[in-house]
C-alpha cells in the first residue's frame, strides 16, 4: 500500500514506519525534521500541520490511507485529515484511553468520554489537556471521514524501545543503580501495559484491511503485576537492587506523587479502581496479539543499553524521585518499622 505517516520519528509512529517498511509498503512521513530522523526508505515530506500554510505540502497527493500516530491538538489533526479526505480513503488515529472520564471500574469503548471539540486548537505541549484534546482530534478524524473510514486506536500506557515518555526506562535505570529501591504498594497489583511493536502490528493489520472501528489497544486483563514489574528490571539489569515495599497510604502521607514521582504507580483507591482494567476485548477479537511483558523489559533495556535515550516531548513532567527525597522516604519508613515492631512484636516489614 501506498502509506502517509504523519509524523514518524519518535516513538510509536517510528514503530509504525519501520513496521510498514518491513511489510512491504511505500511509505511517505509529513513532519518538520525539528524530532528523531526519518527512517532510510521513506519518502520525508517536510510540512507543518499547525498551519494551513505548512499543510500545503499534502495537497494533489494520493494515499491509500494515512496513519496519524502522535496528534495531539484537535485543529492540527482536523486540517491534516481535510488536506487529506479527498485523495486518500482510509484514516488512522492513534489516540489514548485517557479519553475517559471516570476510571472508579472496568471502561470498555462505549464508557463516557471527555468532551472534546474537533476545531479547537491548543498547544501539544498542553498535556493538562491531553484528554480533552485527544477526543477533539477523534471527533476531527470522525467527523472528516465517517465512521466507517477511520480507525481510533485507543492506547493504553505503551512501553517499548524508543519510550519517547519514559516509564519503563525510569525503572529499569533506577534498578539497574542498585541499592534499596521504593516499591509501591502490593506487588501483586495487576498492570496493562501494551508493546509499541504490538500496538503497531494491530494499527497496520487493521489500516491493511481498511478495517473501520474504535478499539482500547490495551492486554485484555493484566498482562503484568507491580511485583514483577520490579522483578523483571532486576533481571534484566543483572541488578543488585532491593524492593522495599511500602504501604501506599505512607507513601502518599511522605509527600510521594504517584505515576510521575514513582512511574506507573497508580493507587489502588476506588476512584483508579478501573485504571488497569480496560477492556482489551474488542481489540483481541479484531486480532490484537501481545507478546510476554518479559519481552518489552529486555528489549527496552537492550535499547538503553545501546544508546537509547528517552527524548521527551515537550510538556512531559520530568519523572522519579529525586535521590535525596527517595533516601529520606526510605529512612522514615525503617523508623516507621521500628516504632511499629517495638510496639506490636511483628517483624513483618519488608525490605
Ligand atoms: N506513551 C504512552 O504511554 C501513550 C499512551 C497512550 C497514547 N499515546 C499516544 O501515542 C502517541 C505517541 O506518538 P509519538 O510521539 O510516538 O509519534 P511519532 O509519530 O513517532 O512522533 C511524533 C511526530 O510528530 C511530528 N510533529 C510534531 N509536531 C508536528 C507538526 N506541527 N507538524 C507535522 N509534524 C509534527 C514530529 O516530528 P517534528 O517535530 O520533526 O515535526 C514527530 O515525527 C501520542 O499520540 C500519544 O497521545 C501514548
């Protein structure tokens, strides 16, 4: 197929183009040349879709479809896909399941979604924004093609090599330090994490068969706990690092900010009780497949190991704790052992 991928440099798009190449396509990128590098293969077309100006590049082009992975203000994505409609009849967005509104239990497609709006314009790097705009450019892609000629994959936290947000490499560079590690939480807390090179197999199987629908590109069910989360790092780091688990409710009273202070650390209170519950159901029937979280561990850390570098877009909040506030946790929480062995006898506490 004759593919256009917006964008393609970074993380899942440079999956997706790579992918595309390997599968046999001819495939035309549209970004500025400011992130990454196009892949050898392409055809780099050189345009930006925050203006009508720099979308020009697009005009008289034919495609069998376009694939839009990393779109991020509903404007920028509205322009791409009308600079697009006429000439090229399928349309694929990567979107986010953080679309939905209330996470208190299991979401499936049809759960209430933010209110977004297809003009509005914004700027990317707005991510307090993120799920607002993430539907805008939904309705953008709908509204400009029709249901039945678009594909919204909605992804759920996406690890793998070229991490451009930086989760997974946070703790497999934290593990790989050594030392006593924070652990959050109950190590047996389930988490769905989705491989960018799954993510991409299903968004070009689907843009193959032109295959119209929405689907959470999400495991179906927990694919992987918090527990092996930290044991799989140790692992592959070949680490000496300890886990010391700690009760969430003191982490929280320390000060300690979820999912950026500790990564992918979501806690397991009733309003985030559907977090890592999102129904993967529709995307396995339509073909989804996900291989062994093991898999992504190493394979993330091969790539740090060769060089790889977490660049992050602009907004992304810096992520882990800073190493003086980590040993103070740990250093509150032995004195907490202590009070708590004097007064009861127990001597259960980990780490
Ligand atoms: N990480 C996660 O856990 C997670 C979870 C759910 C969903 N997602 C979604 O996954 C997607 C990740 O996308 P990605 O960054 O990996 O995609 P990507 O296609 O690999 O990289 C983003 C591309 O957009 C281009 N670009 C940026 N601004 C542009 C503009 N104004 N005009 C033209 N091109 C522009 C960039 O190149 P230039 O800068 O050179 O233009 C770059 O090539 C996002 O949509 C995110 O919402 C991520």
């Amino acid at each position: 197929m004759r593919l256009l991928i917006i964008g393609g440099t970074s993380f899942v798009g440079r999956t997706i183009v790579g992918d595309a190449l390997g599968r046999g396509h001819e495939v035309t990128t549209f970004n500025r040349g400011l992130t990454g590098k196009d892949l050898d293969g392409v055809e780099a077309l050189r345009g930006d879709r925050s203006t009508d100006e720099g979308v020009r590049p697009l005009a008289g082009r034919r495609f069998d479809a376009v694939i839009d992975p990393g779109g991020l203000v509903p404007a920028h994505v509205l322009r791409t896909a009308r600079a697009v409609a006429d000439s090229s009849p399928f349309y694929a967005f990567v979107s986010t399941t953080a679309v939905y509104q209330a996470w208190n239990a299991e979401v499936d497609e049809s759960a209430t979604t933010w209110p977004g709006v297809a003009d509005q314009d914004g700027d990317p790097a707005d991510l307090a924004h993120l799920p607002v705009h993430k539907r805008g450019c939904e309705l953008a892609v709908e509204q400009t093609y029709g249901l039945g000629a678009c594909l919204v994959a909605r992804a759920g936290s996406i690890v793998g090599p070229h991490d451009n947000l930086g989760q997974l490499p946070w703790w497999l560079t934290r593990i790989a330090q050594g030392g006593r590690v924070i652990a959050p939480g109950d190590p047996a807390r389930g988490l769905q994490l989705i491989d960018v090179r799954d993510l991409s197999t299903f968004v070009l199987a689907q843009v193959e068969a032109q295959a119209a629908g929405m689907h959470n590109v999400v495991p179906d069910g927990p694919n992987t706990t918090m527990g092996r989360l930290v044991d799989t790092c140790v692992q592959a780091t070949g680490s000496d690092a300890v886990p010391v688990w700690m009760d969430e409710g003191f982490l929280l009273s320390r000060g300690v900010r979820p999912w950026t202070e500790v990564p992918l650390w979501i806690p397991d209170v009733p309003e985030t009780a559907g977090f890592w519950a999102v129904s993967g159901a529709s995307a396995k029937a339509a073909g989804l497949r996900t291989r062994p979280f093991g898999d992504s561990v190493r394979d993330t850390w091969g790539w740090l190991r060769s060089g790889g570098e977490v660049e992050a877009a602009p907004g992304t909040p810096p992520l882990g704790l800073a190493g003086e506030k980590e040993q103070q946790v740990l250093a509150a929480w032995d004195s907490a052992g202590v009070l708590q062995r004097r007064r009861t006898g127990w001597s259960g506490w980990a780490g």
